[in-house]
C-alpha cells in the first residue's frame, strides 16, 4: 500500500464527528497519473476523505500529503494544483454557464486570456458549447454536474478529486465522461473519484479502495481485490446440444456442486484449494471422454459487483 512515489498521501487519518469515527485510520497512496476509484456504501465516509484533501475539512489526525505539500499547512499551495467537483455542487443559479465558468478560472487563479482561452474547450469537451449562454436555473441536473466537471478541468489541474462526478449522468455522457478520465489520466493527472455505479469505477479505476464504516476494507487493483475474496471459482460449461450426462463432471476431482442452471447451461463450483486451470483441464478432458457437445468452457470471474458485496458483507458479520 506504501510506496515513495505517491502522488497522494493519506496517512492514518481519522476524523471524528463527536462520538462517530467517519474516518478511522486510512492510509491510502495514489501515485501521479494514476485513476483511483472510490466505493463504499452510503456514509462509508469517501466525501469526508475528499473534503480533507481539498482542505474544507482541517480538523482530522494523521498525515495528508500532495506532490510536495502538506494539507492542510500548505493549502494554497495545492489548490493550485487540484480541481475539485463536491458532491452536491452548487451555483449561482442567475449566472449564465460561460459566466460561472469565468469566475472559477479567476478563484482558480487564471488570467483573462487563459480563461477565455480554456472555457470553450472545457465546453466543447462536455457538450455544453450550444447551452452555454444559458442560466444554471435552466439546466437539468446533468448538465448542471457537467457545469462542475467543467469546473473542476478548467485550469487544467494535475489532480481532479471528483465526488460523484456520473451523478445523473446519462449513459452517453457517462461513457464521454470515462473518456475524458483515460485521456486525462494518460497524460499524467492523478483522478480520484467516487461513485456507486461499480462498473463505471470498473471501466476506469487503475486502483480501487472500499471504504466501509470509515475504515479502508480493500485497496488495490480489480485483480489484486479478486484475489482476497472468499467467493468460489466456478467454471461455466455452455451445452450445444442437450445432454444429461454433464452430472457425471461432478465426479472430477476438486469440484464441489454442480448445477444446471439453464438448459444450455452448466456450472460447477470448486473446491477452494482447486487449482482453476488444472479443473478447467480436466473438465475437458472429461467432456471429450463423455461425448457432451459444448459451445464453450470458461471460468467465471466475479463481477465487481460480487467482489464489493463479498467485502461489505464481510465487515458486517465481523
Ligand atoms: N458535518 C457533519 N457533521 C456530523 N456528521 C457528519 C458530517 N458530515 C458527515 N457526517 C457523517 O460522517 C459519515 C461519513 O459521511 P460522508 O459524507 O463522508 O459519507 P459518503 O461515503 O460520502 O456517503 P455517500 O455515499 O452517501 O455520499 C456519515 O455517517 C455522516 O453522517
Ligand atoms: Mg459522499
């Protein structure tokens, strides 16, 4: 989890709402350029995280470090460097789009002639050349959230923290918005982002991180985070012709139940200690040796849906 060339820094934080621990110890290290996506049920504490590392929370324990500086002592310092979209973002609801665009880029610390230069890209990037002499009041909710992710890009900044950023976004502009944050990411910003939509994190998360209660239950890439589950391989087996004699591949070594659980469909789940690609070996050398007729053989990998499930439920029957 540690490692020295971490773009971001969270170290053993813990902030504390009176009696209630919205964080409890989280360390996490995000390294430059690298997508971090960030889950967790409703309350888990992931906006609470966010707010410390923009600096709109200062009064938490542990250490919190991005690039060269420390928040919150060097908050100036970093918010040069970050853009951030809140959680609920709000406007001034009179202004017109270009016009709110124009007063972040100068909070953001831009020139007039970079903020004229930057606006129509940001708009153009989302989509919102045609609507932007249009009031906030006018807007839907998706175009307001891209009103934010306009924002939060305009100055070009190296670190985006984005809380929710697919919010109501509907499912071309979220595939836009995944585009953007591979393109970006590429070129070597650092995105943190939450969100509930598991596959959208899925798609674009190099390392993802399940928060649950306050404390981090997971850290790491989808691979590294399927490896720590207690979930049961399973090996699918799609029939071509019906057969009944796919309950004889239960007899294999190593498997633990097999099931139908369409006509064409078989699945066998093994044993934990079963070496998946040894069963997936046997089953088709058994396959051939029975006469069963398939259209493929394949192993499961959990969904991401299964694997965040798998990790909360986990933490509750503890
Ligand atoms: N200002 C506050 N005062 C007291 N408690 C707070 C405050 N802000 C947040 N909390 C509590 O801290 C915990 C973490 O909240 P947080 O907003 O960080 O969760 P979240 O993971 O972002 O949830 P969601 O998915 O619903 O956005 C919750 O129990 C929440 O009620
Ligand atoms: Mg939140």
């Amino acid at each position: 989890m540690k490692s020295d060339n971490a773009f971001v820094s969270i170290q053993n934080v813990t902030k504390k709402y009176n009696d209630l621990y919205a964080l409890h110890n989280v360390s996490l290290d995000i390294k430059e350029g690298e997508v971090f996506g960030y889950i967790g049920p409703n309350g888990a504490g992931k906006t609470t995280t966010m707010k410390i590392l923009v600096g709109l929370i200062s009064d938490f324990q542990g250490k919190v470090r991005i690039g060269d500086y420390k928040m919150p002592a060097q908050k100036d310092e970093i918010h040069k460097l970050l853009g951030y979209l809140p959680q609920n973002v709000a406007f001034q609801e009179w202004r017109t789009i270009k016009d709110s665009l124009k007063i972040f880029g100068k909070l953001s610390g831009l020139d007039d002639q970079e903020i004229e230069k930057r606006i129509p890209d940001v708009l153009d990037l989302l989509d919102l050349t045609e609507v932007c002499n249009k009031k906030i009041s006018k807007l839907s909710g998706g175009m307001t959230q891209k009103v934010g992710l306009a924002q939060a890009l305009l100055h070009d900044p190296k670190l985006l923290i984005l809380d929710e950023p697919l919010n109501g976004l509907d499912p071309l502009s979220r595939q836009k918005f995944k585009e953007i944050v591979k393109k970006l990411s590429k070129k070597g910003t650092t995105i943190l982002f939450s969100s509930h939509i598991l596959s959208d994190v899925q798609d674009v998360a190099d390392v993802i991180g399940i928060l649950n209660h306050g404390k981090l239950v997971q850290f790491g890439s989808l691979n590294q985070l399927k490896q720590g589950l207690s979930i049961p391989k399973t090996i699918e087996v799609l029939l071509s012709t019906p057969s009944d004699k796919w309950q004889e591949l239960g007899k294999i070594k190593g498997t633990h139940t097999i099931e139908q659980t369409a006509p064409d469909k078989i699945i066998l789940t093994l044993q934990s200690e079963t070496d998946p690609d040894e069963a997936i070996n046997s089953v088709g050398k058994a396959i051939v040796d029975l006469g069963i007729n398939i259209r493929g053989i394949s192993l499961l990998s959990p969904s991401i849906d299964e694997i965040y499930l798998n990790y909360i439920q986990r933490g509750q029957a503890q």
